[in-house]
C-alpha cells in the first residue's frame, strides 16, 4: 500500500497546528468563513422570502392577471365591460400552454394554469361615521371571489356575504379604516358617492376588518358587493369594470395573459399581468437584489482574504519544513500539496458550520419569528425566510471556486522558497 506522503504530512500539520499563532489564526479562518458563508445562506433566503411575501399579498389583494377595456385609463373613469359566462369558461379552463419565449425563440410549458376568474369594480367614495369622514376606494366583487386568498389577512369578523339575490349590505373595511373612523365589527357607516354631480348616500353594515400590512392597500381600500356599485353607476348586471384572474404559478403569469389577449379576447379587451399594472411597486422589490449582490460581494472578500492570509501564514511558519523536504528531493507540487490539503480542511470544515449555521438560524426565524419588523416600513411583521435548494447549492459551489483560488495562490510561495537558504539562515 502507498502511502499519500503530502496528505501524511497535512494532516500531522492539522492536528499539530491547534495551538500557538497559526492555530488561533486557522481557527479564525475557519470562523471567518463559516460566518461568511452563514451570511450569504441568510441574506438569500431573506431576500426572497421579503420578495416572495410583499408579492403574494399583491397577488392576493389582486390578482395575478387584469382584464379591463383598453380605453381605460389608470384613474377612475371607468369604461364597463360585458360581464360574458363563455369567456370566464374559456379562460378558467385554460391548463398547460405551449409558448415560445419572445428573446431566445425556445419553447416552453407553464407549470399550471388559470386558478380562479372574478369580475371587479373599482370605484371611489367618502365613508363616514359620527363626525370622521374617509376618502376610500371601493373594490366590488361577487360570489365568484375565492375568500379563502384573503383569509390570511381577515383580522375579525367575516368576509361580506354575496349569495342572496339582493346586494349585500356589508363592508370589509381594514384595520387603518377601522381606527380612523372609530368603528368595530357590526357597526353601521355611511358611505357618499358623487355620481353626475349628484350625491348618493348608502348605508352599510361593518362585517369585517382586514389588513395585510400594505401600507398604501390598507388605507385605500375597502370591499363591497359589487351590485351596488352596479346600481351607483347605473349599469346593469351584465356590465363589469373587469376580471380578475389568479393562477396556479406565478411564473406563468405573462405566458397566460399574452395567450388571453391574443387568443381569447375581442378587440375591445385588454390583458396584463399585475407586474405590469403595478410596476412601482415590483421595480422597487427588484432593487432588492441590488443589497443580495452587494451583501454576497462582501462576504466573499471576506473569505478569499482569510483564506488566503492563513495558508500564506502557514506557509511562512513552516519554511524551515519546506527546506528540509525539498532538500530531501521533494518536488514544488509535493510540497504545495500538503498546504492544498491543509485548506482543503478549512474549507471542508467551514462550509459545513457555515451551512449548519446558516439553516439553523433560518429555520429558527421560520419557527418563532424572533426578528421583528417594523410593519409600517417594511410591510411585515418579522424578518422573513424561504429557503432556495439551488441559491444554496450556488453558494456553496461557489464558495468552493473562491475559496480554491485563494487557496491555491498563496501555495505559489513554496516555489520561491530556497532550501539552501533556509537551512543557512537555521
């Protein structure tokens, strides 16, 4: 059996170089990088968990894909719809689609389909109770409307009940709303429209109270039947402001609304994905990867400079080493070998504590949320995290292409090193 002379070596250096100066300074290596590695696990699971968050309660406040008339304008100057059964048929049944990809000319399958269709009506409105007095939007939409997509964000009370054949009398008001107008649960509010100069007055029941944490929502909007703002507008009950469609993977999105608009849709109709309606808001989310880059960035300097000073101090510890097994006839790559082996421990070692650290850490924040967030800032309530398999595996992949260069560079020393003028100057 032959024996690996260089890995002999190494690993007698590892067990040896436990205590003194180079001992504490591979200890610090090791902690150094197994933090840096921790860190960039946690910073991408916490930048797409925050994205993937603030996205959903978009998405479960709008939808995924909006249909509306194409001369309808980003302000309330609502131009109605034909409310048509064949088409919510046509999309709702809509599965896998075959699409290319409008860059590269590749064909591609979405993963799902259309989950659920709604019609909606947007319309503003003052909402009044004693002496406070509100500015809101209006969001009408029918039984059609999947309740269980806002149950997370139901606070109280219950959503407003659309199954009898006359107009609900309900509201769902948020909490902001709620606190503003001094109201709970059951209470009684005004609400004022403005229609052809004239004012109508209705009074409806609080059913309910809701909050997602959006800020700019909470403070806006408020659910209605959508029959009543039917009968403010005077239309009938086949004419809509627009649909509201919701799938079963958000990737999809674009493929299925460029297939509604050209296969589906009558001149008159337009479709586009909430990405596109709501563009600020995801420009902002997107500039989010900006702090993941820079943070990754960091930590990889972090580790190329602390691998790199430890084997470079290691080396320079062990000249006189060096000398001797060069003296003995050992070649430079035999030499460099053993310090290759020793960073190949410090590597090994610290990615696996930087991993261990990293998800533990993470799963930890899941399971009890100790790191809070200011709602009003940060729209959430606690730092969130969702774990990537493939961000991981590139961290770690990437952590060990780094680390080899940095690791490999310093190992250039041994060639420069004399042994005629060790063992002289020894």
């Amino acid at each position: 059996m032959v024996m690996n002379f260089p890995f002999y070596i190494a690993r007698r250096i590892s067990k040896s170089s436990t205590t003194g100066y180079s001992g504490a300074l591979i200890k610090l290596a090791i902690f150094s990088i197994s933090l840096s590695v921790a860190v960039m696990i946690l910073s991408t699971a916490v930048i797409k968990g925050f994205k993937n968050e603030i996205s959903e309660k978009i998405y479960g406040f709008w939808g995924n894909i909006h249909i509306t008339d194409t001369h309808q304008t980003r302000n309330f100057e609502l131009r109605p719809i034909a409310l048509q059964k064949a088409l919510i048929d046509s999309v709702t049944s809509i599965g896998h689609l075959e699409y290319m990809d409008k860059e590269g000319g590749k064909k591609y399958r979405t993963k799902g389909g259309v989950k659920a269709m709604s019609p909606f009506i947007t319309y503003p409105a003052i909402l009044n109770s004693k002496q406070v007095m509100e500015g809101i939007v209006l969001k009408g939409i029918n039984a059609d409307y999947d309740e269980n997509i806002f149950d997370s964000y139901l606070r109280s009370g219950t959503f407003p009940g659309f199954k009898d054949s006359i107009a609900s009398r309900q509201v769902l008001i948020s909490r902001q709303t709620a606190s503003r107008l001094k109201v709970d649960v059951g209470d009684q509010i005004n609400i004022h429209f403005l229609e052809e100069n004239k004012q109508i007055k209705r009074r409806l029941q609080v059913s309910g109270i809701y909050k997602t944490g959006l800020e700019e929502y909470d403070k806006k909007f408020a659910f209605i039947d959508l029959r009543i703002l039917q009968h403010i507008l005077d239309w009938d009950e086949n004419q809509i402001g627009g649909y509201e469609i919701f799938v079963d993977h958000v990737e999809d999105s674009e493929p299925i609304a460029d297939y509604i608009y050209n296969e589906l849709l009558p001149a008159n109709l337009y479709a586009e994905t909430i990405q596109e309606k709501q563009s600020g808001i995801f420009e902002w989310l997107e500039l989010q990867n900006i702090n993941e880059t820079m943070i990754l960035l960091l930590m990889v300097l972090v580790a190329i400079i602390n691998m790199s000073t430890a084997i470079l101090i290691l080396i320079l510890e062990r000249s006189t080493m060096i000398g001797i097994l060069k003296s003995l006839g050992e070649t430079n790559w035999g030499v460099r070998k053993i310090f290759i082996y020793n960073a190949l421990y410090i590597m090994v070692l610290s990615l696996i504590i930087g991993n261990v650290l990293g998800l533990g850490v993470g799963w930890l924040q899941m399971k009890f949320e100790f790191l809070k967030l200011d709602e009003a800032n940060h729209y959430l309530t606690s730092v969130p995290v969702q774990f990537d398999l493939a961000s991981i595996g590139m961290i770690n992949l990437g952590a060990v292409l780094v680390t080899a260069i940095a690791m490999l560079l310093p190992t250039f020393l041994v060639t420069r090193i004399s042994p005629i003028s060790i063992l002289r100057f020894d």
